[in-house]
C-alpha cells in the first residue's frame, strides 16, 4: 500500500488581518519584482494582478525536482480561483524554486494559496500538498516558506516509494515505472510482477532446432529463449541439393527442413553432378566421391599415337569427357 505522505512543510509565514480603513485603502507602493527574493530572480511570476500586493512561495527542493508543481491560489470572498502548472523545472535544473503571485485586483484580501507537486505529469503520482490561508494587504509583500522532501537516490526521475513516491528500487536508475522489463530476476519496471511470471518460465517450448525446452533467461541478451537440451539428430546441408551433405551438421529435432540431409559424404557440395555413387567422368575430378580422379579411363595420361598423323601423344579426355582420345604433342 503506497503511504501518502505530506511532504511540504511550512516553515515560515506572515500575514496581518486588515481593518476596514486597510481594506479600502489605495495601492501607492508597488514592490520591486525583481527584489521579491533574496536567493535570486523568480522563476515564475503567477496571477493577474497589478502587482502592488504580492504573495511570494519560496520551496526548497530536497533531493527532487518535481516533474510538475501545481500552483493554486483561491479568493476566499468570491472563491475565485488561479491555476498553474509548471513542468519545465526539471529542464531549468531548479533546486529553490520561487514564485510570485500577485492577486488580481479585484479580490479580497483574504486568499488561500496552494502548492501540490507529482512526481512525473500534472495526473501522475502526487508527492507533496501544502496550503496556507494569507492575507495580502495592498503594498504589502506577503513571504511563505517551505521545503519539498521527496528522495530521488538515483536520478531517474521518480521518488522512492518510502516517500510517497513510485520507484520501487532507488538505488538502479535503470529500474523505474515503465523501464523496459528484462529476464534478470528483479521487477525493471515496478508493476509488481516477477520474472517468473513475466516471462513464463520454466513453461514448455519448442527451439529454433524443433527441439522441445523450457522457457529461461539468457544472462547475456537479458531476454527470454527457449533452452532445449541437444536430444535429436544432426543433420547436415544440402547446398546443392543432391541427397548427400557435408560440414559438421547442427542438432535438430523433428523432420529436417528443406536443403538438409542425414548424411555428410558429399566431397564437393557446390556440385550436384559430384556425390557418393555419381557417373565417373573424365573431367580431373572425382565425381563419385571415393578418392580417385577418372577412375575407368586407365590409358589416360598414357602413350600413343595418332592415326591420322602418326604422330606420337597421349591419351586425354575428350571433349564429351565420357572417353579418351590420342592428342598428338608437337610435329613430327
């Protein structure tokens, strides 16, 4: 159960009640707003007003910055109200944020100021709420203090869960609402479910080889596989798709897939005319894979002489590469 915690604390407040004479007195003194804090310029100014009464919010940001500040600040006679939203804080690296209101003209003195922070967006994980009745006299400078505690250890961006906030590990930057889930045995993105569940495992699955496994995390893609143990048979490729493979083959269960066999005794698998118990031709090479070249041509290579020119050569392949022909060498 997330524990709502107020994290704005008032530490400091002045106001004054008016008498009828202050109450319908003129503005004749406008404050500098440029001097309205002594830390340093405003980093809002809010409201409608002419500024001859002003209310200054100075809130000291402990170890977070907000990813929005609502600003709220309501007339107590009429019950008029202002509303803003700042989000740009994070962007600016503001660490003390101030802001000055100035009341429209036409409200009473009496005012209710209002300050909520949330975590990431305006609808998201409210942090801290604080809220002061004041009474803003014309001429008048009216200073509230307080101070946001709102852990932030790891500098994602979301406050720990011990303050009120949504990360549920404030040591990992990399773990925070909406993270990517990894298979890493710890829960990335806080909705509360584990690996196990997550990624189903230890569930039943097939793996790329047809083999049948169990579903567990891979420590190095930190992602979900299907781990099978190497329980079918190897097979081999086909590359040239003449029955009979080569190379060391992979595991795979099941019925091979297309372009594999379950043999390895293809000594040229580029070749479909060139496997175990091939036409022998006389080409140089060994067709028939059994480690003899244009065996059945045993004159090949051998002396001769050519009938047609008595000239003397020597039996090569011929032309059709099923025989051998006399080829003469040189005249004679």
């Amino acid at each position: 159960m997330r524990r709502e915690s107020i994290l704005f604390l008032l530490l400091a407040a002045s106001c004054s009640v008016p008498n009828l004479d202050e109450l319908n007195s003129d503005c004749d003194k406008k404050p500098d707003l440029t001097r309205l804090f002594e830390t340093g310029p405003a980093d809002a100014m809010l409201g409608g007003g002419s500024g001859c009464r002003v209310v200054t919010t100075s809130t000291a940001l402990i170890g977070f910055t907000p990813g929005c500040v609502q600003f709220r600040a309501v007339d107590a006679a009429s019950g008029k109200e202002f509303i803003a939203e700042l989000t740009d804080l994070r962007a600016r690296g503001v660490r003390d944020l101030r802001v000055a209101f100035l009341p429209p003209d036409s409200w009473a003195p009496d005012l209710t100021v209002e300050v909520r922070s949330f975590e990431q967006r305006c609808d998201g994980v409210q942090i801290g709420l604080f809220y002061q009745g004041v009474t803003a006299l014309a001429g008048q400078v009216v200073p509230v203090s307080m101070a946001l505690d709102g852990r932030d250890a790891d500098n994602d961006g979301f406050v720990a869960r011990t303050f009120g906030g949504s990360d549920c590990r404030d040591d990992s930057s990399a773990v925070f609402p909406g993270a990517p889930e990894l298979c890493n045995g710890q829960d990335d993105n806080c909705d509360g479910i584990e690996d196990e569940s997550e990624f189903d495992l230890g569930a039943a699955c097939t793996a790329s080889n047809g083999c049948m496994g169990v579903f567990q995390c891979d420590p190095e893609g930190l992602a979900r596989v299907c781990h099978a143990s190497p329980s079918g048979q190897r097979v081999y490729l086909d590359a040239d798709r003449d029955g009979y493979g080569a190379g060391t083959g992979t595991i795979m269960c099941g019925t091979p897939p297309t372009g594999y066999v379950l043999n390895n005794q293809d000594c040229d698998d580029t070749a479909s005319n060139v496997h175990p118990g091939a036409t022998e031709w006389c080409d140089g090479r060994d067709n028939n894979c059994d480690n003899i070249r244009d065996e059945g041509y045993p004159n090949l290579g051998s002396v001769c002489l050519d009938a047609n020119s008595q000239c003397g050569g020597t039996y090569q392949c011929s032309t059709e590469q099923n025989s051998t022909v006399c080829v003469a060498s040189g005249s004679c």
